[in-house]
C-alpha cells in the first residue's frame, strides 16, 4: 500500500506542476493547485484498490 501511494503522490505531483506551468498568472497557479489537489485527493480515496488491479499509464503512450 505505501508503494503505491508513493507512486500516486509522484504521478499527482507531475501533473500538478504540469497544470502550474500553464497558468497565467500567480493568481491563477494558486487556484489550478487548490483544484488539483483536492481533486487528486478525491481520485486517490475513491481508487486506491484500484491502483493494484490495472497499471498507472505512463507518458510514454501519448
């Protein structure tokens, strides 16, 4: 469990520093990581078991 929640945090972390490098404006990166994160938070919750059923899509695939 703490393996995949690990891996989670680093997924979420990318991706929220992704959605950051595309804000605007300071004012705008601050509400793109409340949203982010309390999103991120909300999918880890409601899918933690399934984080053991299917693998983590990767970057490499787009």
């Amino acid at each position: 469990m703490l393996l995949a929640r690990e891996i989670f945090s680093i997924v979420a972390t990318a991706t929220i520093v992704r959605v950051v490098r595309g804000a605007k404006s300071n004012r705008h990166q601050i509400l793109l990581v409340r949203v982010a994160h309390r999103t991120v938070r909300h999918v880890f919750e409601t899918s933690s078991t399934l984080l053991f059923l299917k693998p983590l899509p990767s970057d490499h695939t787009r």
